[in-house]
C-alpha cells in the first residue's frame, strides 16, 4: 500500500506544479531558480515524446506511453503481492507516478508540462518536468539494482 500512496503523492506534487506553471503568464519566463543560474524555470510545451519526437504522429504520441505504463504497472502490482524486492518495488513506482503524470498531461491537455532545465553541460537545452525526473530516477534505481544482484550472483 506504502507505495501506491507514493505513486499518489508524486503524481499529485507534478500534477500540481504542472497547473502552477500554466496559470502563470509567457512573460514570466525563464526564470532563474537559484543564484548561479543553472536552474532555470520554463513554460514548455511538448506535444510529442521525449525532445519532440513523433510530434507528428498524435496517436501513436499518446499510445506508446499508455502501453508502456500499463507494462510498468502490471509488473509492480504483481511485485506488490510478493514480500521483498523493496528496491524494484521504489523503482517501478517511480516510473509509473512519472509516466502518469505525463499521460494525463497527453491526454487533458495534448501536449506535455515541461518546466526546468539544468545548465549542466549538454542538459542546458533540454527542458524536464518532475514526471521525467521520476522516471530516470526509476530507471536508473533499477538498473543499478540489476547491476548489484548480477555481482552478487
């Protein structure tokens, strides 16, 4: 249960800051977040999938996504009736609140929320919202756990 109350309580956050960079103006961005200047606030609108790709191809920009977190979804619930795998469990959970997040945004909205970019080498021109940051975070925790299991074996 812990971690569909996680799934709940990220998606809700996203969701949340997603509407409060909506309601604000055009104008109002970018917007530096802190001194430096290496986090800076946007107002981005993706129709597509991740950098635009199939921007062009509407259906198929909402479908893959949905099949993809129907997937995750089904593999974390599986996992949810079984004692351990905490760590796979925090993992997939981060996916899929992520990917919820972003679905919402295709499906209400047609485009997705992005609204932070870090000035970090090549990462300057790529502008994220906390969905995507949850489901690199999910990822990478999964692939690190793989990683730890096969050393271990």
């Amino acid at each position: 249960m812990l971690f569909l109350w996680l799934i709940g309580i990220l998606l809700v956050i996203d969701l949340s800051v997603k509407a409060e960079i909506e309601s604000c103006e055009e104008g109002e961005f970018p917007k530096n977040l802190d001194r430096k200047g290496r986090i800076i606030l946007h107002k981005s609108h993706n129709a597509g999938l991740p950098f635009g790709f199939l921007k062009g191809y509407p259906e198929a920009v909402k479908m893959i996504p949905v099949i993809t977190a129907s997937a995750v979804g089904g593999i974390l619930f599986w996992m949810l009736q079984k004692k351990g795998n905490l760590v796979e469990k925090l993992g997939f959970s981060l996916v899929l609140a992520g990917a919820l997040s972003n679905i919402y945004d295709r499906t209400i909205r047609h485009y997705v929320v992005d609204y932070v970019s870090f000035h970090f080498g090549k990462l300057k021109k790529v502008i994220f919202n906390l969905g995507d940051l949850f489901i690199i975070l999910g990822g990478l925790i999964l692939i690190l756990r793989e990683f730890w299991n096969d050393r271990r074996r």
